[in-house]
C-alpha cells in the first residue's frame, strides 16, 4: 500500500523529533511504499540534511514552518467576506470556551462547539483552496478586528474579554503559524490524495496537515502521538498573559479533539499519553498503545555480558535540564554517602541549550558545595565523587558503556514522557530507582524501584537498599532486560504498526480508481487480505449488506461506508 508518512520537526532531516523512530518504521516496512511530508522548523535543520533514504521512500515534500513568505494573493470583496467569516466563526469558538480548567482556559469543547470548529476549519481550507492560499490573510488586520469582535462578544470567557492589542497581535501570529496548512498545495490526487493512508507521527501541525488530506481526499487518518502535543502547549504556555493562555488553550484542545475525532486510529506511545488523549476527548475504542521501538543490538553486549560494573556507583544518564532535577539527585547522594562513604556519582549527559547551560553549571557548583575534594592526607589531591561527563570521550565512548559503568542507574526527573533513557538502562540489565513521573510505572512494570518526585530522601534510601544486595540488583536488572526485549524493541513497534495499517486500510471502502501511466489500475484500493477466508473475512467486509457486528471491533465504520 501507498503511505503518507507526516512528519514536524524530524524525519527525514538530520536532527529533530522522531526522526529515528519514523528511519525505523519507514525501513522496517519495505514491502509498502512510502511518501514523505515533512514540516520544518528551522533553517539550521534544513541546511543540516536528510538522512539516507531506503529505496521504498517514493518522493518527499516539504514544507517550511520557521518562515512563510507572503503568497500575494489578492482577495476580492467575496473572498474577504468568505474569510471573515469563517475566522470569526473559529474565533468565536476559542472565545466561549468548552470545559475550564483551574485557570479558566478551555480543555475540551463541547460537541456543539466542536462541529462549529470544524466546519469554520475546513472553510478556511476550501477557501485557501479557491483563492491559492491564505498567508496574506491571516496576517492581515481583518484577522485581528475579527478576533478582537470575537473577545468583546458577551459569551466569551471572562479571561480573553479583557484581551489588550498586543495579546490579540500574539495570538493572530501564532493562528497564523498554527494554520499554515492550510495553504500547502498537497492535497491533489498527485499529493495525499494518492495515499491509501495517512499517517500523522504528532499532533498539531501534522495533525491538522493529516486532517486536511482526510478533508479532501477522504483518505483515512491514522494519528501517533509519542509526546501528547496539548500537554507540551500547556507545560510551555504559562508564562503567557492569561488571555493569550486562555485563547491559544482553546485553539490547541479544539484541533486535538478534532484530530481525535476523525482519525480511525489512534496510537498513544503509553498509558500516561493515553490518559491524556481521553481527557481531550479521543473515543477509546480508537486507542490502540504503540510502545516506541529501540535499537535492542546496541546495548546486547552490555545486557548479556556478566556484571562488571563497579558496585559502588550510580549512574544519571540524559539531558541536563531543569526538568531532570539533578538537584535533588545530588542531595539525595549527599544521604546516601553517609550510608555508603564509598559511593561515587557518575552524571553522563550534555546541557539542552542556554537553560541546560546554565542549570548545569548551578549543579557542578553544587556538587562542589555538598562534596569538597577529599584527599588522603596532606600532600594529595582531592578527588570529588561526582562527576560530570559526556559521552565520546575516552571513558565512556558510547552510550551503553554508560549504563555499564554503574551497579544502579538512577532517574531524578519530575517531568517525563516516556522515559527512553530507562528502556536503555533496562536493555543493558541495569537495575533502577526512578521517580513516579510520566509513564515510569508504566515502563518499569515491578523491575526497579520506584519513589516519589522531588524527595531525596527516599531517593537515597532506595539506592542505599540496592547498593547494599547485589542478589536483588542481578535479579531485577535480568527481569528489566527480559520486560524490555518483549515490549519495547524496533520489531514489535514495526509489527504493530503493519497490523494497523492493514486493518486501517482494509476496513476503508475503495474511494476511487487509481491508474498508472498504461492504463491499469494501481493497489492498495482493497488490501489481498480482505478476499482470504477466515478471520479477516469476518472482521474487515465493508461492501453493501454488510452488517456492523461484521466490522472490524474498535475501527469505526468510515463515512463512505455507510
């Protein structure tokens, strides 16, 4: 089959989000065809590359989001009605609000609200599609009279009424980033239109780019989201003024409530990733949990060699930023060497920009409060126990030689996703002590210990207890391997999502006939699997008299079919 693969912020560039787990996908899959949209967001990652490309990649498109340069459309009187239209009607709908949360932004909008989303959404599209884009438009001062009418209207929420001009000016420019594709030229029968699928790899712009070519094209849309993109808006947005917070709030729940409500499938990369998608409104039935896939061959030495690692030290491994708390890492290890004198701290990672800079420089300063050197005597040199390191060195030359260079690997974080740093450590047979953040539970499924965020103490008394048994560490770094290998490898990520796609695919009803240059019709219309007697038969029939007890169980019927 025919895939069109969305991508913000990575694949195939060099450097950004996801790129490694859409390589792997995309190469894992080599019996279907691939197109690639990618979306850009800088011009130091376009300038950096792509990378290299198996053979099943048919074409790449991309599209820029860091910049976008006037289109000089002029639109006449009509069109400009048509816009203020439909922008006022999304705009009203960021201004009433849905469901408030403790701020009073609005989390979900309500069914009535969202279908006027919806629709003023993809007029917009159709109009961006009449008049050969919208660029112009949304930066234009219609955009902001129409949204100052939209926050003076007496429904609106008591938090944007008092919207000034430079929180109105903030908001249209990001709509107007937000809204970009609505503009691109990709939703043609030689585009998206050509795909028997498409899948999104995040929320937000690509899921919106996703929801256009479902728009147009009336392919299906199968959304992944590893990081939920409303929770990122959220955890990054609050330093905005409350009606700008307000107004963005609404705009980001009402795309991802519309992206949940039109994909077939949804795929959450964990529990915690899917708790949140339901929050936002995703129907459960859609919900099915993809597990990242990880490179197991990189650290199979490590996990299956013998132990070796020095049992008087702890390992940190990830990027230095505020969110890790090295701080209470580092008290923590204050406690643990009044338990343990002999115990040494290894910190492995590099600083994530200016922030992670400057918050590691606050550690090493710390570190060198907690510890001052200790010499043997008086004519020596003191020796820290904590370190701070980076991989490539002569010491540590690869990842997993991190990992193998502690008894306990330790997490200290009080925000995480889904903590692929732990998977590392657990593929090299390391037992763990984490904080309960994010999917960690999840992760760790009773092979580490597990201890509340933001408290050293218990944090030191866990690693005291491994350090002390090193029966206990060998038994639960052999089961985290054993968990790891089962669940969160490239090939069972690969499986599940090749299960997917042809369940996806094969519960769609043909949406046209697609001909080659000679004539003949091109796959993948109705997968091979559907005319295979048995199971498939009974789960994937979608042609006239069909009854929906015949359906596939958790895959909603497509509009078409009904």
């Amino acid at each position: 089959m025919r895939i069109g693969l969305i991508a913000e912020g990575g694949y195939p560039y060099v450097s950004g989000d996801a790129r490694l787990w859409c390589d792997r996908l995309v190469r894992g899959l080599g019996q279907h065809e691939f197109d690639i949209y990618a979306l850009s967001r800088s011009e130091r990652q376009e300038d950096e590359g792509w990378v290299p490309l198996p053979p099943q990649v048919s074409r790449v498109r991309t599209a820029s989001l860091w910049t976008a340069e006037d289109d000089g459309v002029v639109h006449g009187r009509r069109a400009r009605r048509r816009f203020a239209e439909h922008y006022g009607a999304l705009a009203a709908v960021l201004c009433a609000g849905g469901d408030r949360g403790a701020d009073g932004a609005s989390e979900t909008p309500s069914a009535l609200q969202a279908d006027r989303f919806g629709n003023a959404l993809y007029g917009l599209a159709e109009l961006a599609r009449d008049e050969g884009g919208l660029v112009g438009a949304l930066r234009s001062e219609i955009a902001v009279r129409t949204l100052e009418r939209a926050c003076r209207a007496r429904d609106a929420m008591r938090a944007v009424r008092e919207a000034r001009v430079p929180d109105l000016l903030a908001v249209a420019a990001h709509l107007e980033r937000a809204l970009r594709p609505l503009s691109f030229v990709w939703y043609e029968d030689d585009g998206l239109g050509a795909a028997d699928l498409i899948h999104a790899t995040s929320g937000g712009t690509a899921a919106l780019t996703g929801l256009l070519a479902r728009h147009f094209c009336d392919a299906p849309l199968l959304l992944t989201e590893y990081g939920v993109r409303l929770r990122t808006h959220y955890l990054a947005g609050t330093g905005a003024p409350p009606a700008v917070r307000a107004l963005l709030a609404g705009f980001h729940g009402a795309l991802a409530a519309e992206a949940y409500h039109r994909a077939a499938v949804i795929t959450p990369g964990n529990a915690h990733a899917r708790r949140w998608q339901e929050r936002c409104g995703a129907d459960r039935s859609k919900l099915r949990t993809v597990y990242p896939g990880m490179d197991a061959s990189r650290f199979a030495e490590v996990g299956e060699a013998s132990s070796c690692a020095d049992p008087d030290t702890l390992v940190w491994v990830g990027r230095v930023e505020p969110a890790k708390d090295l701080v209470s890492l580092l008290h923590a290890f204050a406690e643990v060497r009044k338990e343990e004198p002999k115990t040494r701290l290894r910190i492995v990672g590099a600083p994530a920009g200016p922030e992670g800079e400057a918050y590691l420089g606050h550690c090493r300063a710390l570190a060198a409060q907690l510890f001052p050197d200790e010499a043997d005597g008086p004519h020596t040199v003191g020796d820290n126990p904590v370190s701070f390191e980076e991989i490539g060195g002569p010491l540590l030359p690869s990842l997993a030689d991190a990992y193998a260079s502690g008894a306990v690997t330790v997490l200290s974080s009080v925000v995480e996703g889904f903590p692929v740093g732990l998977v590392e450590a657990m593929l090299c047979g390391r037992a763990t002590v984490s904080t309960d953040v994010g999917a960690v539970v999840e992760v760790i499924g009773g092979t580490g210990l597990v201890v509340p965020p933001r408290n050293p103490r218990a944090l030191a008394e866990a690693c005291v207890a491994l350090l002390r048994d090193p029966e206990r560490r060998e038994r639960l770094g052999a089961a985290a391997r054993a968990r790891a290998l089962e669940l969160f490898t490239v090939e069972q990520n690969v499986a599940a999502f090749h299960g997917i796609y042809l369940d996806v695919v094969a519960g769609t009803p043909v949406r046209r006939v697609v001909l080659d240059d000679a004539g003949a019709p091109l796959p993948f219309g109705v997968p091979a699997e559907a005319h295979v007697p048995g199971h498939w038969t009974n789960r994937l029939h979608t042609g006239p008299g069909t009854t929906p007890s015949a359906r596939t169980p958790g895959v909603p019927t497509p509009e078409g079919a009904r």
